[in-house]
C-alpha cells in the first residue's frame, strides 16, 4: 500500500483503536491493531514490521484488511476444520438412552461409563467409533455432567462387632481364632 492511498484517521478512530488494542486477548488481532496504528503514525511499512517482529508482507496484509474492512476486519477469521463424527440425532439417541440404566439397553452393567456411550453409539446408534473423550466433551457442552458411583454396603454383618473385637485382640498379641460361620 502507497503512503499516498492511505486515508488518516480521525482523532475518534484513534482512541478508539487504543481502547481496543489495550482489551483484544488476541494476539494477532492486537498485532493487526498495532500496525494500524503505527502506520497512522507516519512509520514506513518496514519499521512498522521491524517494530512488530513481523515481515513487510504481513503488515502490507494487516493494512489491506483495515481499508476493506475497518475493526470487523481486524478480528481472526473463523478456520475451518473437520466435520463433527458424531450427529445431533445420534447424541439426542445417547441423550435418551442414559435417561435409563444400561440393562434397559440390554447391556449388562449398573451404571453408564463413557466406554460403554461409546459402545452404544456404535452397535445402536450407527455412530463411527469416537474417543471417549469426544463423548465426555460433546456431553458436557450439551449440559451433562459425570457423576461416580456410589459404593455402599448391601448387608451389615451381624457379627461385625464380634469380628471386628477378635481381630482387636490378635492386634494386642493375645492370638484368639476368630470363629467362622
């Protein structure tokens, strides 16, 4: 970009692009910014590069998204990336299938385990194999969380006090048999 096609900014604008290089998080947005700024300021694009550890094209890049775009064109751009594996129909399937325990499903388990999601998806919801930390991630954003069992007691012993005071003894060395039932 010639210095001639530049276009300065107003005294509006430049608090402005403060304010916003000050609060960005983004480190490329706070880099586009800054060489915005710069350049108003009368630096050569080479300086401005040099200042900002950056190369001339990159600046050139930065200044061209500024006149076609203003602030919005400052922002990054969303990237692309791969499609989800896993549909909403086959999450709502999942979703429903843990409003019930898993022996309802036919599988022979207590309590849901994210093995266990994802051997559902396969065999029932016609899901390609996905991690178990895709399941866990895709359920937590859809709002469940992970609850671990409860292990409790099934039946109280009711020699329990017995045992437990002839193994209190042997500890003392006074070597009592604990009876068996």
């Amino acid at each position: 970009m010639r210095r001639a096609d530049w276009v300065k900014l107003t005294e509006r604008q430049r608090l402005k692009l403060k304010t916003k290089i000050r609060r960005t998080r983004s480190a490329a947005k706070r880099r586009r910014l800054n060489a915005v700024a710069l350049y108003d300021a009368g630096r050569t694009m080479e300086q401005t590069a040099a200042t900002l550890g950056c190369c001339v094209g990159t600046v050139s890049l930065d200044l061209a998204r500024w006149r076609r775009e203003g602030f919005a064109g400052m922002a990054p751009k969303p990237r692309g990336g791969s499609e989800p594996k896993l549909s909403e129909t086959q999450l709502e399937a999942l979703e429903q299938a843990l409003e019930s325990p898993p022996s309802a499903m036919g599988y022979r388990a207590g309590t849901w385990s994210l093995g266990l999601m994802v051997r559902f998806l396969t065999e029932q919801a016609a899901a390609p194999k996905v991690h178990l930390g895709t399941v866990g991630r895709r359920l937590i954003a859809r709002g469940w969380r992970r609850l671990r069992p409860r292990l409790g007691i099934v039946r109280r012993d009711p020699k329990r006090k017995e045992k437990l005071a002839a193994i209190e003894e042997g500890k003392r060395g006074r070597g009592q048999r604990i009876p068996t039932p």
